[in-house]
C-alpha cells in the first residue's frame, strides 16, 4: 500500500526532482555515456561536481553519484552523509560491508576518514565498477575489496562477520526490482536472514530506501525482520535511511549525539555528525524500543 505524503513532503520531494532536473538541463556537460545489462548510465559534469545518473523512462535522471572533484571524500548527498550515521550506531567499526557501489562517494569517505577499516564492496553491474574506477577515482586499496557479484548471493557463501552492512543498491525499475527500483532479492525474508547471520555482535545494518509506491510495505518488512529500527528521512531528498539490529536495542538518541559530538571535534568531515539525529524519526516507543 502507497505511504501517502503530505503536502510539505511532497513540496519537498518536488524541488529535490526539480533542482536536480534543472542542473542537469541547464549546466550539466555529458563526459560519458553507455548501457549495460542493467541500466543506462551516465556521467556529467557540473563545474567541479561531477555525478552519476542511472537514465529512466521519459530520460529522467536518477542521481546515483554526486562527488566534488576537488575533494572526493567529501560527501555531496544528504542521504549519503545520513547513511554515515551509522559510524555512530557502531563507533570506529573494524569491518564494513557496502552492496550497491555506484560511483563510489562513500567508498572515498570511508578510505579517507577511516584507512584502516576493512571494506567489502559488492556491485552486480560491472559496468558500474569501471565507470567508478575510471570516472570517479574508485579503486581497491589494501583494505578496500571490490566484487562483481550479486548482494544475495555474495551475503550466502560469505563467511565474514561485519560491524557495519550498508545497502544502497538501486536499478533501473524493471521486473527484477519494486517500481522505485529496489532489487527484490534484497527484499525477501531470506536476505535478511543473511544480514543477521553477517553481522557482528553489536552491528547494525543500513537500507538506503527511495520513498515511492512500495516504500511502506518495504519498511513493514524490515521492520518485522528486525526487532530495533530506526528512520531517517534527511530533508530535501526522497530518501528513507533506515538503521535495523537484530539483536541489539539500538543506541538512544542521547548516546548519538553525545557520540556526533564526539566525532565533530576531530573535523574535518566536511558536514557535522550533530546534524544527523535531527532527520531522526520519532518512531521509537516511550521505552527506547522500536515500533
């Protein structure tokens, strides 16, 4: 069932879609265009900002990437920096898992501000790899690996445990994915179970959601899935980021900005940690717990 919005979100979610139409038509320069077996993708310039577009029905440009390439470890997007709230559910995690690659912003983020983690990164589109690679400056270093593999099947024969799993896997909407474009293999009871058995003690797993048609039973299966969750709906995008533990109750409001506070005075991140609690939903129960 549709998750109806109301006006100001919808406000919102317009002069997202708007503005970021309006710079690709009026100063976006076209560097690299192809198809692959999953989408069409494209690359263009915007000054110094360059950004990965997955290209829908009626040309309408899905911005998958957005880097500065004068600092490509400086996150762009608000939902990527939202997404990095994670690193204040599970501080200075050892390990981390990212399905869906794109051009690799958080890829940089992550190799920047945290070189000794070790990050696995699963991509199905290998066409995706090598425009990252050659477009955006996203290579595997010694503690970066790169996978052409499928996120399900990746997560069965995988036998690692991770502080930290990210999914921000996105499609061109098709019979393979819901209509927003989410793989319907990272959707099922049985990816979930793989997320759980994948995670550490004390890890947390985020979905990168796009709001649409099939967002609501989208979030009613994780949260049935999983029994703490947490949604963050960063303003000026149509993005749900959603946190989940299966074991775990998930960090209070408090010790998350206690712990952005924590993180903000070593700088340099190029946006405040203490920002982030506030696109918090008030979705919690009175007792802390999730509902």
């Amino acid at each position: 069932m549709e998750a109806p919005l109301n006006l100001k979100r919808r406000s919102a979610l317009l002069l997202a879609v708007c503005s970021a139409l309006l710079l690709a038509a009026c100063t976006g320069v076209v560097v690299h265009e192809t198809r692959s077996e999953y989408s069409r993708i494209r690359v263009v310039d915007h000054g110094s900002q360059r950004a990965l577009y997955f290209v829908g029905d009626a040309d309408l440009d899905v911005v998958e990437t957005l880097i500065d390439l004068r600092q490509p470890h400086v996150l762009q997007h608000a939902y990527s920096r939202t997404a990095m709230a994670g690193l204040l559910y599970r501080p200075e995690p050892s390990s981390c898992l990212l399905i869906g690659l794109g051009g690799g912003a958080i890829v940089r983020f992550l190799n920047h501000h945290w070189p000794a983690l070790a990050l696995d990164v699963v991509e199905i589109d290998p066409e995706v790899v090598r425009v990252a690679r050659e477009y955006f400056g996203t290579v595997e270093s010694p503690g970066t690996r790169i996978h052409v593999a499928d996120g399900r099947e990746f997560l069965e024969r995988s036998t690692a445990r991770y502080d930290l799993i990210l999914i921000d896997a996105h499609l061109h909407p098709d019979a393979r994915t819901d209509s927003t474009g989410h793989p319907l293999s990272l959707r099922s009871d049985s990816f979930y179970r793989s997320v759980q058995d994948r995670l550490a003690p004390g890890g947390v797993v985020m979905f990168n959601m796009i709001a649409g048609r099939d967002s609501a039973s989208y979030l009613e299966s994780l949260r049935g899935a999983f029994p703490a969750v947490d949604v963050y709906r960063p303003a000026g995008t149509g993005n749900m980021i959603v946190f989940a533990s299966p074991r775990d109750p998930l960090a209070s409001e408090a010790e998350l900005r206690a712990r952005a506070r924590a993180l903000d005075r070593r700088g340099g991140f190029g946006f405040a940690f203490a920002d982030l609690p506030g696109a918090l939903t008030p979705s919690r129960a009175p007792d802390g717990s999730s509902r």
